[in-house]
C-alpha cells in the first residue's frame, strides 16, 4: 500500500490567494483526519470525517478555512484568502475504524504564505 | 481538551531511562503514542484501550490509570535512534476524534 498521499509537499504563495490541499486516504480506511502543525500550537485537528461525512469541525480556524471528502479516496483543504499566520504543516492522517484505532500519517505539506 | 504532557524536553545519554507523562482534565477512552523525528510524519507507536492496560515494544512501554486520567511512556536503555518528538493522543469519547498534547522533545546523545 502507498499509504496516505498528500500533495502539494511544499507550498508557497502571497497573502490573499487560494490554496487547496490534497489528501487520498488508504484505501479501505473510513475515517480521515486534517491537522495543522506549529511550534506555538503543536498537532491541531482542525476535522474529522468519518465515512465522508463531517463528524468535528470545532478546530477549523474561521470561515476562510474550508474541507470536503467527495468520495472515500479523496479529501480537500482550502483556504481562500490566505494570510501569513496559517503558515504551518498540514497532516492529513486516516484510520480503519472511526475509534480505538490508529492513524497513519501522510508526509505532510509545508505552506507558507508570504 | 487538549491533554498535558510532562515534561517538555528531556536530553539523555545512551542507555539512560526516560518517563513521559500525559494528563488529561477529561475521561478517556483510549490514548495513542506517536513518536515523530525532525522533518517527519508522526509514526505510530501505541495505543492502550483500557484503564489499567499496560503494552510494550522493544524497550518502550506506557501505562494507562484510566481513574487518574493519565498515561505514562517508559523508554529504558535508551538508543540514538529514539530521538525525536513523542506525542500522547486521547479519545475523550464516542466521536473518535484524537487530539493531540503539545509534544515532549526527547534528544539522545551518545
């Protein structure tokens, strides 16, 4: 199995543009997680779905930020517009089961917005 | 709730023990080990479901006192290669979502 795949690695764009993350999931995994990384705030789960469906999106920041899961092998971050203090390392990590399982993370992508 | 971990860092010689701990305001469910090295995913370690459960790997063990709402991570005869940044998660419920303490930096030296 290729594990979780995230795309882009690395992502570096101005304040006030669009960016999109991309996450696909292992396959036959039901649950998927997005986090964000800083060194002030350490691994925040912004949300979690559970067969696609949304189940916590209490730690999405505001309104800029945004996620869907259209299908089990594909979810997506954005955020439109960006601004500097959302720079940070986003994991995307997904699990077998919805509890008492463990994740797997994907490699992460490093933003940084100027 | 975000769980609280102790200490924050901790910098070993070769073959030197190691405790971490991880509280938490809040019941629990489970509580997961995640090791992370610098650049990195984090890697899974551990996951204890019930109070009392004790595991171990190689040299790493955790505890889980499901009453004290706490977990321990024992790292003993400590190796280079356990250096990096040791997570605790906990599952506070039926939602299945597992948020994370801010990390304790483990460094060993040889």
């Amino acid at each position: 199995d290729a594990g979780v795949i995230q795309s882009p690695r690395h992502e570096v764009t101005e304040m006030g543009q669009e960016v999109t993350l991309r996450c696909k999931p292992i396959s036959g995994h039901n649950s998927l997680f997005w986090y964000r990384q800083t060194m002030m705030r350490g691994l925040e789960l912004l949300i979690y779905f559970n067969n696609n469906v949304p189940i916590d999106d209490s730690g999405m920041p505001e309104d800029r930020f945004s996620a869907k899961m259209p299908n089990a092998s594909f979810s997506t971050l954005k955020i439109q517009p960006s601004e500097p203090r959302d720079s940070a390392v986003y994991f995307c990590a997904s699990s077998f089961s919805r509890i008492n399982e463990k994740l797997f993370f994907g490699s992460g992508t490093q933003l940084s917005v100027l | 709730q975000q769980p609280v971990q102790s200490p924050q860092a901790v910098i070993l010689r070769e073959g030197e023990d190691a405790v971490i701990n991880c509280s938490s305001s809040k019941a629990l469910y489970s509580v997961h080990w995640y090791r992370q090295k610098h650049g990195e995913a984090p890697v899974f370690l551990m996951i204890l479901l019930k109070g009392g459960e004790q595991k171990g790997h190689d040299k790493i063990s955790a505890s889980f006192n499901e009453k004290k709402q706490q977990s321990s991570l024992y790292l003993t005869a400590s190796q280079l290669s356990y250096s990096g940044t040791y997570f605790c998660g906990t599952e506070g419920g039926s939602q299945g979502n597992l948020i994370f303490g801010k990390g304790t930096k483990l460094s060993v030296k040889p």
